[in-house]
C-alpha cells in the first residue's frame, strides 16, 4: 500500500501570511508556485472511462446525483460545495468510491481555481496510484484493494467554510486521512493554522494541551488510548505547523489526527477542541477564534 499512502501526500499546501490583509495575493503567488499541472478536468474523466470499468456521475449526467446534490445547503448567500464528479469501481475484490467537491460563488476565482483544481489532482493521483496497485496485484495473482474519498461541509456560517476531505483505505488496517481547507467567506481568503497566531510558539501550547487533555481522557476511561511520546515509549511529541484543523460555528479551535497518528486504529480519527483560554495570547486577534 505504498503508493497509495504516497499519493496522499501529493496535494498542495496553500500558505498564507499573518498579515490578513495580504493573504490573497501572497496564497495565489505561492500556490501558483508549488502546484504541479494537472490534466484538464474533462479529459482526466475521458481517460478514466478508457482506463477500467467505471461509472462516472457528474452534475451534468446523473438525474440521481442531481437529486442529492439539490439538497446541498447554501453556503450563505452565494458559496456552495457541491460533488462534480464521482468515479465508482466495482471489479471482483477491487473497489473505489472517489467523490470530488467543488466550490462555487466565491468572487475570488482566483482562490476558488485553486481550491477546485487541488481538489481534482487529489483525487487524480488517488485514482492513478489505485488503478497501478490494482495492475500490480492482478499481476502477481490477485488479492483485495479499496480507496474511498468523500468530502463533509463541517462548518457553515456567515464567516466561515470549512471542507474536509476524508481520504479512506477500505482494506486491511483501514486508514483514514483527513484534510480541511477553512476559508473566511466574508473576505474571501484561505485560512491557515500559522496565519491565526502571532509566532510559532502556539505548537508547544497547544501540543501542551493535548498531551494533557489524552491523560486525563485515559485516566477516565480505561477504553481510551493514545500513544504518548517518553523516554521509554515513541509517541506524540507536538503538533506539525500545519496540523489539519477547523473553526467551529461557536469559533472554536480543533485539531485533528489521522486514525493510527496518535492512538490506535480503534480510536479513528481523533479530534481535540482546544479551549480559547489556552491559546488567547497567542492569538492575532479574536476575529476567528473566540
């Protein structure tokens, strides 16, 4: 599963200053930087078709997907996210589910292109990296592999969106990567973990406070696990910089784990609300967090 854990990493990292007033330039100069060319949306689809037996449901093509997708709530008064493609494979012991959002209303386009094509060359290299494992497994006798990545709007308010795109492997351990893009809709800019605080010391407060927050949690509940870093024992040390996380809709903080990061498999994903107190002097401000 190698090159399935690979592909998870080949997406882009979209920065963004302290100084909000800059962001928008400074986003779309570095991620027209680091983001490799991906094919066209329309020909990765047609390419796709001709590569295995699947069913591709679009906007344009699926009455059923048109249905579902009427549901989808306003995301104030222009932004929606909505599912632009879904490739589903269905081949003995080999099965994908890849759902692909899409954000539309966003009067930055700029910002939008990114986030849309970022979204598409994710599910890309998750494609490709599965129809190479499918070819390597068939060649050596067969066995069992599924991917699944769909998407949930888990924060909509008149500032906030956040999308997370939950990345699965069906078989075997069953991982499952999370990744969450916040975007502040009234002015329109990508919102990142550095760009809420003032230097780099919000990672040893916070990391403080999980690491405090997973002992009182085990010590709780004897059901609960997390995989501490000691002199005796390899285990979660700090958070990264870019550590995945969401603003409520009560503007609260969140950190999120990967399932297996920092407990075992059984725990899932994990996900920790860290307490505005905590963090208050660190914060730029208390625009977002609250």
């Amino acid at each position: 599963m190698s090159k399935l854990h690979d592909s998870k990493k080949q997406y882009d990292n979209i920065g963004i200053p302290t100084e909000l007033k800059h962001v928008v330039k400074d986003t779309i100069r570095e991620s027209k930087g680091k983001r490799k060319k991906s094919m066209p949306f329309k020909k990765w689809g047609i390419g796709m078709v001709a590569a295995a037996a699947i069913f591709v449901a679009s906007v344009n093509v699926s009455p059923a997907l048109a249905q579902t997708l009427s549901s989808v709530p306003v995301l104030g008064s222009i932004v929606q996210v909505v599912t632009v493609q879904e490739i589903q494979v269905s081949e003995d012991t080999y099965n994908a589910d890849i759902k692909t959002p899409n954000v539309t209303g966003l009067e930055n386009e700029e910002l939008e292109n990114i986030l849309n094509e970022k979204y598409i060359a994710e599910n890309e290299a998750l494609y490709e990296s599965f129809l190479i494992e499918m070819e390597a497994l068939k060649e050596a006798g067969g066995g069992h592999l599924g991917v699944a990545s769909t998407y949930e709007v888990v924060t909509d308010t008149e500032e906030i969106l956040s999308i997370s795109r939950y990345e699965v492997n069906l078989v075997g351990s069953s991982s499952t990567t999370l990744r969450t893009d916040t975007i502040d809709k009234k002015n329109e800019v990508l919102i990142t973990l550095p760009s809420l605080f003032k230097d780099d010391a919000y990672i040893e407060v916070i990391s403080s406070y999980i690491k405090e927050e997973m002992i009182r949690q085990m010590e709780s509940d004897e059901s609960i696990v997390y995989w501490i870093a000691s002199e005796e024992e390899i285990g979660f040390e700090a958070i990264r910089p870019d550590q995945t996380f969401s603003i409520t809709a009560d503007h609260k903080l969140t950190i999120s784990f990967d399932k297996y990061e920092v407990a075992p498999g059984s725990m899932g994903l994990v996900t920790f609300e860290i307490p505005t107190d905590v963090i208050q002097e660190s914060l730029v401000s208390n625009v977002y967090i609250k």
